[in-house]
C-alpha cells in the first residue's frame, strides 16, 4: 500500500457499530485520492485518523449486495 495516500469522506458518517475498543465500524462514501467517491466499509478509530481493512465498492455493486442481502434469511 501506498505509504502516502488522501481520503475526504463524502456525506455523514454511518455507524453500524461501534467495538469494545471504541473503533466504528462504518459504512461512507469516501474519495480516495481524489479519484470518484465509493462507498466503503471498515473500521474507523474514534477521531478517524486511523482505519482498519475494508471493502470499497462502487454505487452498483452496492446495489447488488443490497440485492442479495434481500434475498437471504438472517439467523
């Protein structure tokens, strides 16, 4: 990974939760390096300057994940 890399978070934070260690995690829609803004899940420390491994997508493969979410039971 890129040592130097920018990101601006588009929109307002969403939190789907928030860990014992008080990280969030979180689903933006965020500009990586001044590229077209994706959406994005990860995990965010509190004051966001540090975040964990995440999912990028764009606006239809979130659309197809919300798709198939729909379509299955959740236990």
């Amino acid at each position: 990974m890129a040592e130097n890399f920018s990101y601006n978070f588009e929109g307002e934070h969403n939190v789907i939760s928030k860990g014992s260690g008080g990280w969030l995690l979180e689903l933006n829609k965020i500009s990586w390096n001044g590229r077209p803004a994706k959406y994005d899940i990860r995990s965010w420390s509190e004051d966001h300057q540090k975040m964990g491994k995440g999912v990028t997508l764009t606006a239809e493969e979130l659309l197809k994940l919300k798709e198939l979410l729909n379509t299955i039971e959740i236990s």
